[in-house]
C-alpha cells in the first residue's frame, strides 16, 4: 500500500478564511474542476455550470463562505494572491449580473438562487464534505466531477485514492509517532531537523526556508492587523471584535509604529502570568477574527484552528526570546510532521471528526514544537503532544449559525493556552514513565471521531448551535 508523503507545505497552507474545509478546499475544487474543463478542450463549449453542495457543506456552506469560494475557484481567482477587499463587490456582481467568467476566460450565465444549490439532507458516504460540478455544454452535451474537501485544504476528487501526487524518496518516512522516534533516536537529529532532510526530497533547502518564512509572514502580519482592527464580524451575530480593544488595553501609553517595535513594547511590559495569559489570548483572538473576516490566513492545519500555532509562536518569540529565522523554521517544521502524523492516522476535518481534530491537533502541534523550541528531547515533544491531544478528545465541533465564530475564535486560545501547559508539563516530566504514547492518543481521536454523533460534525445540528437562540436563515 502506498504510504501518503506530507510536505510542510501541504499541512501549512496560505489562504482566505473562514475555513479550510468548507472555504479553501471547495475554493481548490472548482479551481481544478475548470483545470479538467481546459485540459479536455471543454471549456469554449459550457452553456451553463450547476455547483451541488452536499451535506457539511451545504448545511455550514454559507456561514463558512462555501458559495463564495467555489464562485471565486470558477472564475481562476487564488486564494493564496486574491485581494480579501475584492471578495464583497465580486460576489455581489455575479448575483447581479448573473453572469460568472468561467476561469476568467468563458463568460457563462449563472444565477446563485437555481445554480448554487444546497443538499441539506443529502450527504456522500467517502466523507460529508463533497461538491459536484456540473458543466452543460453544447449539443446537450455534459461534464460533471464531484470533489470531497478532507480537511486542511485537502481535496481529493471522486475516484482519486488523495495519493495521487508524485511519490519521492523520502530518506525518513514516517506513517506514525514511533516511527519518527526510531529516525529521531537512531540519527540523534531533532524532529525539526528529520522534517527538513524530507523536504529535501522536494526542493533545495533554500527553497524550503523561503516558503517557511512566507508562511510567517502571513502569520504575523494577520496576528498584527487583527490586533489593530475593531468592529464587528460579519454574518449577522453581531459579534465583536476583541482582539484590538485587548491590545490597547494592554499596551496602555506605550508607543510603538510597527511589527518589531510592537513586540518589543510588549516585552518591555514584563512576564507576569496574567500578563502573559492575556496576550497569548490576544494573539490567538487576532488570527481568529481576521480569519471569520475572510481575512489572508495560514491554514494551521486548519482556517477554524489558525490561530492557536501563531499564538504559541508568538508566544515563544516574545516571551522566550525566540526572534529568529533559525527558531521560526524550527518551530514550523516540528509542527508539521505532528500535523502530518494525525492527518495519516486519524482526520484534521471536523466534519469528520468533530473539533478534537482540528483545535486538538493544531493544539498537540504547537506543544510539541515548543517543546522543541525550549531545548526538550525527542520523546518530551512527543509527549506534549500527546499530553494536548489527550485534553481534547471528544471536543465537538458546534459552530452557532454555521459561522466559525462561535465557539470557534474563543476555542482557539484554549488551544493555544493548553499548547504551552502540555509543553511545560512535558518538559518537567520524564517520558519514559508516560503511560500513554503519541500513537495511542492517535488511534482514540480516530476511534472517537467514529463514534461520535453526525450532529456535533460541522453540521450545526446541535451542541451550542442548538442551544443558542438566532436569528439566521438556514445555512
């Protein structure tokens, strides 16, 4: 059987919130659906496309911007370049004009009220996340291809097995925890640096740090502009946002004109525990509204757990004097391979597996990496790990009006909170005496995911979603 290869880059991904699943991977769908169009001369020939949304998908589809995102795939815009200010009045043209630039190349007529259809009660059995493209050509002729959004960003078409890209030598491969000890303990190379030998496989070294640092700077760049914006999110909760007013209150009169002088003011401020509390709070706060904001993100492993790895990085590059290149690699990378491991052994997709496998492994992946960041062994990143993931088994995902709002954005700086204590907690303990391995924790958040009820899946059917009184049309 062929083992599936994970880059850094393919459980790090830049792009526009709300969520992974629900935005970025159906936003990936229809950018590979007219791809398939091109690539089957079909495209001068479609009349008409139809978008048919299946289960999560349609019943959280508007409130995670499902309907934006595969309008924007189809007309060739990317997420990762897009202008976030250009979403509003692109969207609000096609309803209007009822016209839709098909890969920005083939204008077609689409009306969003018969074309954009939503399958409440009808789901998929390969995974609850599906869309079907249909394409009605000339001589009545017809296309269609239907996607599944896996969680991440991740999408694999029906009748692909997700394997499908090309295999290399991986000189470390690793399908589970104790395998990547075994490589850890027999070259005596960090996790970080067994990540980096793999990548290799892929791209130069240099390469590599490029697109790391990319990725951190979207990261600090979102947490930075979501702690200097205030307002409310969109949707129609009428949630504000608390991560601005948080900032100021903190920082009080101290004076500061960008990123670097910023974090310097807050460094200057001490390291008090509620002070420190506060700001790992804020930082997460920041990401996560930028993020329900369709915002630019870093899918972290997911949209609705951006925040909670950007929060304990900047943490650690506050607090712990982690301001460099070589930390900031380090810290991504060791966060990957964890990423990497549970999406092989279990699921990052909350429609599949409630919020324990988006909040808890994004959780167990900044806990391992600052771990490592803090001098611990190979096995005390592990055990972080397994320490964040074991507090968050059995975490439901129950997102009110279909929004990541609520619970999501607060849920993220428990996430990030519960990071830094399983770190901590791991750094004065000594693993050998751990009564519970990575592995293990592994196989109870999959085994807990089969066993959970549908309706604390992504789907709004209940928990929080049910129990809180709105006033939102169905989504």
């Amino acid at each position: 059987m062929q083992r599936e290869q994970i880059s850094v880059f393919d459980i790090f991904k830049i792009g526009i919130g709300p969520s992974s699943s629900h935005t970025l991977g159906p936003w990936r769908a229809a950018q590979q659906f007219t791809a398939s169009l091109k690539q089957k001369e079909l495209l001068a020939q479609v009349l008409q496309v139809k978008v048919l949304l299946y289960g999560s998908l349609a019943k959280t589809g508007i409130g995670h911007g499902t309907d934006i995102a595969t309008l924007l795939g189809l007309t060739g815009a990317d997420p990762v370049t897009y202008d976030v200010n250009a979403i509003g009045p692109a969207i609000a043209a096609i309803k209007k004009d009822q016209l839709l630039s098909l890969a920005g190349e083939k204008p077609i007529s689409f009306d969003y009220n018969e074309d954009m259809i939503f399958l409440f009660s009808e789901s998929l059995p390969f995974h609850p996340n599906a869309v079907t493209f249909q394409a009605f050509l000339k001589d009545d002729k017809a296309f269609s291809e239907t996607y599944y959004s896996i969680g991440g960003g991740f999408v694999v078409k029906e009748g692909d097995t997700g394997n499908e890209k090309e295999q290399v030598d991986l000189p470390f491969p690793i399908e589970k925890a104790s395998e990547l000890l075994h490589w850890c303990l027999s070259t005596g190379l960090k996790v970080s640096e067994i990540v980096m030998e793999n990548e290799l496989a892929w791209r130069r070294e240099e390469e590599t740090r490029k697109g790391i640092m990319q990725h951190y700077t979207v990261m600090k760049d979102c947490i930075y502009r979501g702690c200097h914006t205030s307002g409310f999110l969109p949707g129609g909760l009428n949630v504000a946002r608390r991560a601005a007013a948080l900032n100021k209150r903190l920082m009080g009169d101290s004076a500061y004109t960008n990123y670097t002088s910023w974090v310097m003011a807050i460094r200057a401020g001490g390291n008090g525990f509620n002070y420190t509390l506060d700001w790992v709070s804020c930082f997460a706060l920041a990401v996560n509204e930028e993020n329900a904001s369709f915002g630019r993100v870093v899918t972290a492993p997911t949209n609705g757990a951006a925040g909670v790895i950007p929060a304990v990085l900047q943490y650690y590059i506050t607090f712990c004097d982690g301001f460099t290149e070589e930390k900031i690699i380090q810290f991504i990378t060791c966060a990957s391979e964890i990423g990497s491991i549970f999406k092989k052994g279990a699921t990052i997709s909350a429609a599949m597996g409630g919020c324990q496998a988006e909040i808890g492994v994004s959780s167990a992946m900044a806990a391992a990496a600052l771990t490592e960041c803090l001098g611990g062994s190979q096995r005390q990143v592990l055990m972080a790990a397994e320490i964040a993931m074991e507090h968050h088994l059995g975490l439901t995902c129950d997102p009110i009006g279909g929004l990541v709002q609520i619970p999501c954005i607060e849920r993220n700086t428990m996430g990030a909170i519960k990071a830094i204590t399983a770190s901590q907690l791991a750094l004065q303990s000594n693993p050998d005496k751990a009564k519970v391995s990575l592995d293990a924790v592994v196989n109870t958040m999959w085994e807990t995911a089969l066993d959970m009820n549908s309706k604390y899946k992504e789907t709004s059917d209940g928990g929080l979603a049910t129990n809180i009184p709105i006033s939102l049309p169905e989504c």
